[in-house]
C-alpha cells in the first residue's frame, strides 16, 4: 500500500461575501519525505539564526520583524540597524501595539505597519534599507527551500478555492473548501499510474471553526477534520474510476503551527502564504492559473501522466465533478458546465475532470 501525507493551510479571508482565498496543500509521500526530515529546520537555524522556529511566511515579510529579531544577530551591521529602528519607534503606541503582535509571531495590522514604516523611512532610512535586505533574504531562502523540495520529494500542490464570489453559503466556509480539498488531493492519487491501494493521511493546521454544535470560534479538532474526510470520500474506500485503485482517507493530525513547527507545516504555510495574490485574481483561464500557482509555489499543480489540474472549486463545478464520478456521463456535466458564468478556471478544470471520470481522459 502507498502512503501519502496531505499538509494543508489556509490564506485570505473566509468571511462570507468575500473571494481570493483558498486552502492549499503540499502532498507527498511518506517514503519521499522521510528522507527530508529535519533539513528545513537545519537550513533555517544556518542561515537566519535569528528568526524564531518555526518561520511564519507572513511575518517574514514584514521588515520590521526584524526590528525584534535583529537585535541578537551576530553580524553587526543587522544588529545595529535593528536597534535603530527599535528605538526610533520608542514612545509610539502604534509601534507598542505591533511589536506585540511580532513577538507573538502574527502579521498584525497592515495600517500599524504602514504608520511605522513611514515613521521609521523618515528617521532612520538606511536602517530601515538593512531590514529590508534581510526580509527580502529571508523570502530568497524560502523559495531555496521550496524548490528542493519540489526537486527531491517529487511534491504537489493542491488547492481549492471558490468558484466566484457567490459561493455556496455553509456553516463554515473552511471546512466546506478543505473537504473540496480533499476530494482533489485523493483524486490526485488515485489518478497516477500506481492502480493499488493507497492510504492518504490528512493534517491541517488548526484554526477557529464552526462546530455544529458549540457555534463559531471553536479551535479546530481532530473530529473536525475527521467529518471532512469523511464527506469527501462519502465511503471508507473512495473510487474515481473503475481503472484505478482505491484510497482510505484518514484525519492524521490538526496542529497548531507555533507549537510544533514539524518541516512540512512550515512548507505549507510558505506555499500557502505564496498563492494569496493568485487567489486574488480569480478571473483567469485554467491554463494562467495553474502555471501561477506551480509559479508561485515551486511545485506542480498537474499530475502526470494526464496532467489532470490539481485545484478544485466548490459549489457547481463541484456537484458536477461528482456527478460524472457517480454516474459515468458526459453530456449532462458538459452542458450544464458550458452554461455557467463563473470563473474560467474553475469551469474548465471541472471538464477536465468530468473527461477523465467519465472514462474520455487518457491515464
């Protein structure tokens, strides 16, 4: 039997009304990514000693993280720029409030951080310069990073996003997208030549859901993401075609990313964190939008050998996916698609699939 792991994070907002944002995650297997154990962690604490474990990609991109950081950097000149800034700011609630937020290792708020980086580009601007350098260097490493992953474990990147801006209304927006999620990532596995057994283990980092019962604001659990796997393979064994194998969803772990920082979070959160300005522009044919996110990532968004696209959408493409999955047809999945007004991409690779389900796609 293969095994398979799915690591999974989430960006943009998920309030309802709102559109440009996406779950996403890294899948590989277990064999490939045992040998890439503890190398991520090694490589960050060699070249950015002084950025905390495990590396928020979100923080990273804000300079003024460094104003923390930086003060306990051996080399001098990160040092002493970091100082600077710290003190130019010295006084400012703004920089108070913000500072908080660093420390905790969460972005904070984008009007905070433009207030002081304008202060600070006044003061001090060749500080500032120096702090930008080392998060512009932070970012380089990161796609070092991703780009031997993507190299040495043969990963993919899977995603999910809404199919427009008037998505399905759910309980909970995330836990409808994770289950579409998935759903993708099994097919994904199931479409490659390998016609055996395989075992895909989900782990998804923890956020603030709605549970059906205690209401909104519940840390998400084990059972959350237990009850999405389980709508997403809608049996213990989930089949795509009657040529291919068969895969066994299990709910594998749902951390909490600061506490454990295990390689392969950290790996999602930058692939994660790198996608937000292609799910920002959902009006794109199928074709720009997976040649962004492979862009954008570092990793395919196609499985070989039928270079099936590896993101999915909710709402109609979805139902139609399923339908074909179920019933074998062709014209009515084609046809109802065809009539849709939503986005390209999201049409377009709902066809590709309704092909290769209905038996019309090459293996």
């Amino acid at each position: 039997m293969a095994t398979w792991i799915l690591d999974v994070d989430e960006t943009g907002d998920f309030s309802e009304g709102n559109v440009g944002y996406g779950v996403v995650g890294v899948l590989t297997s277990v064999e490939r990514r045992q040998q890439f154990v503890g190398r991520v962690r090694a490589t960050w604490q060699r070249e950015m000693p002084e950025v905390p474990w495990p590396p928020h990609a979100t923080v990273l991109r804000q300079p003024l993280a460094w104003a923390i950081w930086g003060q306990t950097s051996a080399e001098p000149q990160l040092r002493v720029a970091s100082l600077k800034v710290d003190q130019a700011l010295q006084g400012d609630s703004v920089w108070r409030s913000l500072r908080k937020d660093l420390d905790r290792a969460t972005r904070g708020n984008e009007t905070q951080h433009r207030h002081c980086i304008a202060k600070v580009a006044q003061t001090v601007p060749q500080a500032l310069d120096v702090l930008e350098q080392r998060s512009a260097k932070a970012l380089d490493l990161q796609t070092q990073i991703l780009r031997r992953v993507a190299e040495q474990c043969q990963s993919l990147v899977v995603t999910a996003s809404p199919a427009s801006s008037t998505a399905v209304s759910t309980a909970d927006r995330y836990l409808a997208l994770l289950t579409t999620l998935i759903r993708r990532a099994a097919d994904c596995v199931l479409a490659l030549p390998d016609h055996g057994q395989h075992e895909l283990r989900v782990s998804a980092q923890q956020r603030g859901v709605v549970d059906p019962v205690l209401g909104p604001g519940i840390p998400m659990h084990i059972r959350h993401l237990g009850t999405a796997c389980e709508h997403a393979a809608q049996s213990t064994q989930r089949v795509i075609r009657k040529d291919c194998g068969s895969v066994r969803l299990v709910p594998h772990a749902v951390p909490i990313f600061l506490a454990a920082g295990e390689d392969w979070e950290v790996l999602a959160d930058g692939a994660a964190n790198r996608l937000y300005r292609i799910f920002q522009q959902p009006e794109q044919s199928l074709l720009r939008w997976c040649d962004g996110i492979a862009a954008a990532s570092l990793l395919p968004c196609r499985a070989s050998p039928a270079r099936l696209p590896l993101t999915a959408s909710d709402g109609v493409p979805e139902r139609l996916v399923e339908i074909a999955r179920k019933k074998g047809s062709l014209s009515e999945s084609h046809q109802e698609l065809g009539a849709l007004s939503n986005y390209a991409w999201a049409r377009e690779q709902a066809g590709e699939w309704v092909d290769f389900l209905s038996g019309k796609g090459d293996r």
